[in-house]
C-alpha cells in the first residue's frame, strides 16, 4: 500500500516539459594542445613564477600567422607545462617521463661544479633536451662555457626571461612527432625537405 501511494505520489507530480529552444547550446572550451614542457630545476621558486607571470600574460595562439606555416597543425592554444624540480636528480627524473622537454638550470655560486655536471649528463643521457641556464649575475663569466657545454641560452637577469618564452614558444611551431621524440634522424631531415618524398 506505501508503494501505490508513492506511485501516486509520483503520478501527480506536474511534469515538466523542456523546450529544446530555452537550452542553450553547452559550449565546450576549446582544449590546448599539448605544447612543450619546461623543467625548472632551481632551489627556491623564483624563476619558476616568474617564468609563470610571463606565460600566462601573453598566451600563444598557434593558428596566428606570425607562428608561419609549420604551427597551423594545432589550431589551439598552446600551452608550455612547468615542471619544477629542486634538484639534479629529480631533473633527471622529470626527464625520463619527457626526454624532450625543455630545461631551465639555476646557476649560483653555490651549484656551480654541479650545474655544469648535470648539463655534461643532459647532453649525454637527453639529445633532444634544449637547455637554459638561469645564471646569476656575478656568474656571467661563465657564460660561454655555459653554451659550449650545450646551453641555448643563458639568461643573467629576470629581466631577459622574456627570450626564454619566446625561444619555447617558438620550438612550437615544429611538427607533432619531433614534440615527443617519435620521429627518427631520417623522418626529420625529410620533414625538413622543400619538395615531397616518395
């Protein structure tokens, strides 16, 4: 007997009609693609926030035309992941999930014989790693030192992160398969040809 009165309950409910005209079409946002991971290993976080701020106040549209050709695959936003890490290890670590990751090293007079160890093992353990060093400014001296042992570029002040941003953001516009590392020495140089292969 509770459940007829349950059902009868139920049964005088007004039903509500819903009118497909009153939705609204659900917008999904649109997803970013998967841009390039950094990696900074530093003892504190200051470099990464900053790093962050300079992100995140001009995002990078893939389909602009500025990015040329070769970034109008995506035709989302892209997005740089920031990794951060405090040590030589955990950098490493960070690394065998993404080997093509970009790397940002803090150099200070305190990590200097260690920094300069852990580029030597990037450059032997990670070839398709791109590393940064984010020196101090009374470590200038080491600057090409720095580039000999395979840094792109050597940042000396926070002001000059606006490079660094700029050189990610540009390693973008390369195809898909060179991102994560599938594609071969071979498949990159044909990638690379002006006129199609057979």
């Amino acid at each position: 007997m509770m459940a007829a009165n349950t059902m009868k309950i139920d049964d005088e409910r007004p039903h509500r009609v819903k009118r497909a005209s009153a939705r609204r079409p659900s917008v999904k946002p649109a997803r970013a693609a998967r841009g390039p991971t950094l990696v900074v290993c530093e003892h504190s976080s200051d470099w990464a926030h900053r790093l962050r701020r300079l992100l995140d106040a001009a995002p990078v549209h893939s389909s602009s035309a500025e990015q040329g050709p070769i970034a109008e695959h995506a035709g989302h936003d892209v997005v740089v992941r920031i990794v951060e890490t405090r040590s030589a290890p955990e950098c490493l670590e960070a690394l065998d999930r993404d080997p093509a990751a970009w790397v940002a090293l803090e150099l200070a007079a305190g990590n200097c014989e260690a920094t300069l160890d852990l580029l030597v093992t990037l450059d032997a353990r990670f070839p398709r790693v791109r590393t940064a060093v984010l020196a101090a400014r009374s470590m200038r001296e080491y600057r090409w030192l720095l580039h000999e042992l395979g840094a792109v570029c050597v940042i000396g002040s926070p002001w000059q992160l606006a490079t660094l941003v700029e050189i990610v953001r540009r390693q973008t516009a390369t195809p898909p398969g060179q991102l994560d590392g599938t594609l071969d020495l071979t498949a990159e140089i044909l990638e690379g040809l002006p006129w199609q292969s057979a």
